[in-house]
C-alpha cells in the first residue's frame, strides 16, 4: 500500500509540476478580492485591464473570463481567453496528436472551442466533434479543435477565444488577468506599480512564483492524511511481523533450547532473530515494491482516470521510496527486540529437560 500510494502521488505531483510549468507562464496575475473557489467567478472592471496593459514594463495581459454553467446534466465551466496571447507566451499542452500552434492559431478564426481532459473524458469528446451551447437566447455549435491536459478541476472547460465569446455574451468585464512583463522587467517594481495604478479597487496581484507555492502547499496539505494513512498501516504491519516472530520463538522453542544447550550463547540467539528479521523485511520490500508497482499503474491510469478524467505522467518518486522503504527495513528488524529478548532468556536445561 505504501509503495502503491506513494507513487501514485509523487507522480501526481510531478505532473502538478510540470502543467503548472505549463499553465503559469505570466508573471503576475489579478483577480478580484474575496473569497474565491469552484463555481466562483468575480469579474472586475474592464478598464483596469486597459490601465495595467497601458503601464510601460507590462508586454501583454491575457484577459480571461469564466462562466459556471451545466452541460448535458454536469457542471462546468465556460472560459475565454486570448489565443493570440496564450500562443506567444504560454506552452498549452493538447493530448497527442493535438498541434498547438495550429489550435491556437484556428481558434480566432470562427465558432472553435478547445476542452480540458476532464470535460473531453466525462462526455465522451475528441478533436473534430460539436459542442453545443445556449448562448444569447440560442444554441450554438462549436467545433473541438484539440483536448489539453488540465488538472485544475475535475469539473472540466470549455474554452473559447475571447472574441468569440464577446460575440455571443458582449460582457468585456474579465474574471482573471494574466499579466506578462517586458524582458529584464522587475516583478516586484511592477507590481507595485500595478497596485497604485489601480489603487482603490478591491483586486489581488500575486507573482508568478507564490502562486505556484501556494498550490504545491495545499496539495501537500490535501495528501498529508494519506501519509498517516501509510503510518498507521506501516505500524500494524509491523505488530504484525513482532507477532509472528514471537510465535515462532514460542514454536521453535526446543531448536532454540538445543542450540543453548550445545554452547550457543544468548547475543547469538539473538543476532539469529535479527537476522531471520532481516531477511524477512527484505522479502516484504520486495515483493510490496513489485505490488505496489502494479497497484500503481491501476490507481494512476484506471482509477484516477475514472474518477477525475485526467491523466496523471507515470513517475518514480526515488527519494520518497528510498527513505520509505528504509524506514520499513529498519522497524521490520527493530521489531524482533522482544521476540528475540524472548529466545535469549529460554533456560536449555528445562527446555531440553520438557523434551
């Protein structure tokens, strides 16, 4: 279990790495304040966008707007944002066979939208199939252009060109702003400046790299119970292998006795407990490692998959195994003290005596 979880979720936050890498290419990004979450979508006034991209250190600002809506009975979200922009600065990644720069650069183009993994698995979606949606009092088609790896909801997006959007919900007032600066620009200066260009409006500006730590923070946080999970389940076991060995002491008490009585000291009797531990951790090590291996592969592309609708990129969390698995030698050995305690204070004389 512990060698099945724990690669499960070092790939998962290795993929986490990796798409955020991906994802959060703009230095600073605004949003308004408050209280956000899933399904929330504060917008904020459409000319504070014109003030930041109008500053001399900022390049460019991607203005992305976001609705809560249901599709075919699920929730999910429809979003907009600028192609042209995301195509420049950002490293969108679409499933294989999806090119990027000619999804970003059709997207504009006319009535196209693009889908996260999430939404694409739960509706049974690919590249070249029709979304439909009520927009404007009507229902409109969209053609898939590509379906892009995305794990921050499992809700799933529906994502258009901003222009697109405008056409059927003229409402310029966007969610989010992804600020991207001029090359050799300070991100601190600038947002600072940002902050007293808008000052007296209720909107966050957080950089690039708080962002990211904050997110790697609170996926620590959401698997930190599983890691007591393994523990208590790692201290069972280990009770477990205490307990066999002591009935093994218990059952083996004439071989023990004999070994006694022919000059066998105690440390020996001992050290031949330790040892038997020893090798009995190694073979738990191996074999949980082989299992865990497979249990893996089911949990990250079964499991998940069905759960979530994203795929998770098979990776081996080295130093978390490593140090695991040592921790588990070390308790597996650590528990034969008392059974070998145990083996060491037979009297040969009444053993061989009760024989």
């Amino acid at each position: 279990m512990m060698a099945s979880v724990g690669i499960m979720v070092g790939s998962f936050r290795q993929t986490v790495l990796v798409w955020m890498d991906t994802q959060l290419r703009a230095d600073l990004y605004a949003r308004p304040a408050g209280r956000g979450g899933a399904g929330q979508h504060p917008t904020m006034a459409p000319e504070v966008a014109d003030q930041i991209a109008a500053l001399p250190d900022v390049d460019a600002v991607d203005r992305f707007r976001a609705y809560e809506i249901s599709y075919h009975g699920l929730p999910c979200t429809l979003a907009a944002g600028e192609a042209r922009i995301i195509a420049r600065f950002g490293r969108l990644r679409f499933l294989p066979g999806g090119d990027r720069d000619r999804i970003l650069g059709e997207l504009p183009r006319g009535d196209y939208a693009i889908v996260s993994e999430p939404f694409a698995n739960k509706h049974r979606l690919g590249a070249g199939d029709m979304v439909e949606l009520p927009l404007a009092g009507q229902v409109r088609s969209f053609r898939l252009l590509g379906v892009y790896y995305d794990y921050s909801s499992e809700r799933g997006f529906i994502i258009l060109d901003r222009a697109t959007l405008l056409k059927y919900l003229p409402d310029p007032a966007p969610s989010n702003l992804a600020i991207y600066l001029k090359p050799g620009a300070d991100v601190e200066q600038a947002r600072r400046t940002i902050e007293q260009t808008i000052s007296g409006r209720s909107i966050l500006i957080a950089p690039n790299r708080r962002l990211r730590a904050e997110a790697i923070r609170v996926f620590d946080r959401t698997f930190a119970i599983t890691y007591a999970l393994e523990a208590v389940a790692i201290l069972v076991a280990v009770l477990g292998v205490a307990g066999a060995l002591l009935a093994l002491v218990i059952d083996r008490r004439r071989e023990l006795g004999l070994l006694r009585f022919l000059g066998a000291s105690a440390a020996q009797v001992r050290r031949l407990l330790f040892f038997e531990a020893g090798l009995l951790g190694l073979l738990a090590n191996g074999i949980g490692l082989g299992l865990g291996a497979l249990l893996s592969l089911i949990l990250i592309f079964v499991i998940n998959k069905q759960s979530f609708g994203w795929t998770i990129q098979f990776h081996w969390p080295v130093a978390l195994l490593a140090g695991a698995l040592t921790l588990i030698y070390a308790a597996t050995v650590l528990a034969a003290w008392l059974p070998a305690r145990a083996a060491a204070r037979l009297n040969p004389v009444e053993v061989v005596h009760e024989e």
